[in-house]
C-alpha cells in the first residue's frame, strides 16, 4: 500500500545518500506507522548519526521508544529535545509521561 510505496522511495534514497538525514528519519517514521518499531528505532538511529542536532529526531526517537515502553530512554530523548528546544511542549508533555510510566 502506500506505507509500502514510501518505505521503498526513502530506502532508495537512504541507499542512495547514507547521510541523508531526511531519508533516515522519514523512513523512522514510515516504519513507526507500520508498527515495525525496532526497524524505526534502527533508523532513526542513523539519523541522529548524521545530526543529533535536529529537534525533530529526538521527538521522533522519543515518540518509537515510548511505544516500545522504554520509557527511560524515551525521558532521555525528550530531554535532550527540550536541551535543543527550550520550552518545546512536546518534550515537557513527553518528559511527564514517561515519568509516570517508569
């Protein structure tokens, strides 16, 4: 389906450009969607290889470990996220569920 069809575009582009930061995260998020979470993590991974600078990343790496309840790991994502975005509701949100669920 349309998953599928994305997956395979990012992993071309992945293939294409290892350093593509965009390819890795966008494949961590298709992969997400499709419940394959251990895949999402180990791309999500390689994005934040390339730049573990980008707030985006983080919320995405939060947001897989979270569903994988790895809920310290998720914390530390979050709170490297509001280190590179102060006040991001999302990683205040995120922090505090994740607290609740350790």
């Amino acid at each position: 389906g349309e998953l599928d069809r994305s997956l395979d575009l990012l992993e071309r582009a992945a293939k294409k450009d290892p350093y593509s930061e965009d390819a890795w995260n966008n494949k961590a998020v298709v992969l997400t969607r499709a419940g394959r979470l251990r895949e999402a993590l180990e791309s999500v991974d390689r994005a934040l290889n390339v730049n573990d600078e980008n707030p985006a990343t983080w919320i995405n790496a939060g947001i897989i470990l979270e569903r994988m309840k790895e809920f310290g790991p998720a914390l530390e994502c979050y709170k490297k996220l509001l280190q590179l975005d102060p006040g991001s509701e999302i990683a205040i949100q995120g922090m505090e569920y994740c607290r609740t669920h350790l």
